[in-house]
C-alpha cells in the first residue's frame, strides 16, 4: 500500500462530504420525499457541516443506543470526531466546556464537536431519555476519552 499524501486525504475527505451532502440534499428534496400509499420515507432531522473526520482508507461506523434514568449522567470526557446524537424519548442536556449548555429534544438531533470537553445529563427528576449515538472513527478507537 502506497502511503497517502496531504492531498489525497483532503481529497477524500472533501468526497465524503460531498457524498453526504448529495444523499442529505436527494432525501430533502421534494421528489425525494413524495411518497406513495404504504411507502416510508426518510425525514431530515439535521443537516450540518463537520470538519476532523477521519481520513485513513478505512473507517468504521458506529451507531449505539444509551437509555438514563431521571438524573443520570455521562463521565466528563472528549470524543476524538464528530459524534451525532439523536433524541428518542425525553431531554438530553449537553454541558460543552466553554460554552452555553445545549439542550436536544425528543425528535431533535446535535452533532457534539470533537476535541471538547463535555457531560451529558437527563436532568428530568422523573422521565427516563433514550439517545441513538452515530460516529465515524478510525478503527479502534475508544467512543470517548475521560476528560480531567
């Protein structure tokens, strides 16, 4: 295998990126989103610019699921690329180091940046939240790393 250049690398990823726009931007599209009696059809929930994604030949994607009880919380920590969260039943609040909290509703979606220091709570005292996490990584690298 011949090593990539700087230039190839950028090349990939400005092709990712173009590729994810054209199957975000098909799916919005008005035709794209007609649909016949009986026929599911997808629904844009985010469309948002990322940089810091991997550019290695080969990637993994990873989707998990992760349910908190009322007052539950994520460790302090760092995800080294973008990482997507989607909100299925209740509030999720994301504390970013630096920044305003950010809080995501059931149906709503956040991309959570990458290199920031950061907790995630359910700060209902009663209502359970339920998240779907979507990444892409280098193969092997942690979810996230504990931040101090």
């Amino acid at each position: 295998m011949k090593p990539q250049t700087q230039a190839s690398r950028r090349s990939r990823k400005v092709y990712l990126a173009s590729l994810l726009a054209a199957v975000l931007s098909a799916v919005s599209s008005p035709a794209a989103l007609a649909q016949a009696p009986g026929q599911a059809a997808p629904k844009l929930v985010l469309k948002e610019s990322v940089q810091q994604m991997p550019t290695s030949d080969t990637q993994e994607v990873r989707v998990l699921t992760a349910s908190f009880k009322p007052g539950d919380k994520t460790v302090f920590h760092t995800h080294r690329s973008p990482v997507t969260v989607y909100v299925l039943e209740g509030q999720f609040t994301l504390d970013l180091e630096g920044r305003e909290p950010v809080v995501i509703s059931t149906g709503q979606a956040y991309v959570e940046p990458p290199g920031v220091k950061m907790t995630g709570y359910n700060r209902s005292a009663t209502e359970p939240l339920r998240v779907v996490i979507f990444y892409v990584s280098e193969p092997g690298t942690p979810f996230l790393d504990p931040a101090h």
